[in-house]
C-alpha cells in the first residue's frame, strides 16, 4: 500500500506524531507547506496542529482541496486528549478532510505543547472571567501539556495507524 504522511508543524508536536507514524508504515513525512500531491497514494494521513478548534491554515486548505481517495487525520493539540474539546477539534479535520469526497477512514488525536508566545500572548487578551482567561487551571493544564506528546502518545499513534493500515489491505 502506498501511503503518504503529511503534516503541518507549528512547535514541533505534529512532526513528531507523522514521523513516529511514517516510521511504523515504513515511508516518510512530508510537511505540506512543500504542497505535496496526494495522486497515486492508496491512503493519505494528515496531521496538523489545532488552531481554534480546527486543523491550522496551512492544512485547513490542503485538506480541503482533497477530492477523493482515502484519508486519516491525526492531530495536536494543547487540551487532554480525552477531551470533548478534543473530539470536536478532530471531527473538525475529518469534516475538512471529506468535503468534496475524499473517503474518512480514521483518526487519532493526542496532547502537545503549546506554543509559549499563544500563552503570553492569550495571557494579555483575555481579562479575568472570560472564557479563555488565564485561570490557575488552565495554566496547570499547559504545564501538563508540555511533556506531550511524549513516548506512550507516539506509541498510540503508530499502534493506531498501523492497525487502520492492517484493516485496509
């Protein structure tokens, strides 16, 4: 089966996924700001990093101009996993992914890093009371995201995506 890895990096979180999955399905990743053409492959993976609760630019508009074939989404980001938040953010990607008919097959979402400036910038943004405000518990859930993805959220990612690859051919 030939497979392509593609993903968008901000702070490194999403590289590190695509290149533990590429490993596992013994291909390469390739970051999509090299515009990689998805003909030919039997399953495209796409990895990015949540942005506002969806794939970041950069592969919100390569995931959307998908318009057919079998597609994964995987995805990053600062929030636990296990997260409703989470969830919505992954649904989001696939929703992309499969809009003008590409078929979704699986994904996978895990805890990364957040990128410090977002946390000082959201830091000066938001006042006590809002939403996204600084609280206590949010800074305690962004220090907990700083050793993600760690090695057991490598491990779930190349364990998942092999096991989809299994299931495919």
């Amino acid at each position: 089966m030939k497979i392509l890895v593609v993903y968008s990096s901000k702070t490194g979180n999403t590289k590190r996924v695509a290149e533990a999955i590429a490993e596992e399905l013994r291909t390469t990743a390739t970051d999509v700001r090299g515009q990689p053409d998805p003909a030919g492959y039997d399953l495209v993976i796409a990895g990015y990093w949540v942005d506002r609760g969806a794939p970041d630019a950069k592969m919100k508009q390569w995931l959307g101009s998908l318009t057919g074939g079998r597609v994964a989404v995987f995805a990053t980001l600062g929030a636990r996993a296990d997260s409703d938040h989470a969830a919505k953010c992954l649904e989001a990607g696939k929703a992309l992914a499969g809009e003008r008919g590409a078929m979704v097959v699986g994904g996978f979402i895990c805890q990364g890093k957040v990128d410090p400036a977002l946390v000082e910038m959201m830091k000066g943004m938001f006042p006590a009371g809002h939403p996204h405000a600084m609280t206590p518990e949010r800074l305690a859930g962004i220090a907990e995201a700083d050793s993600h993805p760690d090695e057991a959220d490598l491990s779930a990612a190349r364990d998942y995506f092999r096991t989809l690859v299994s299931s495919l051919s």
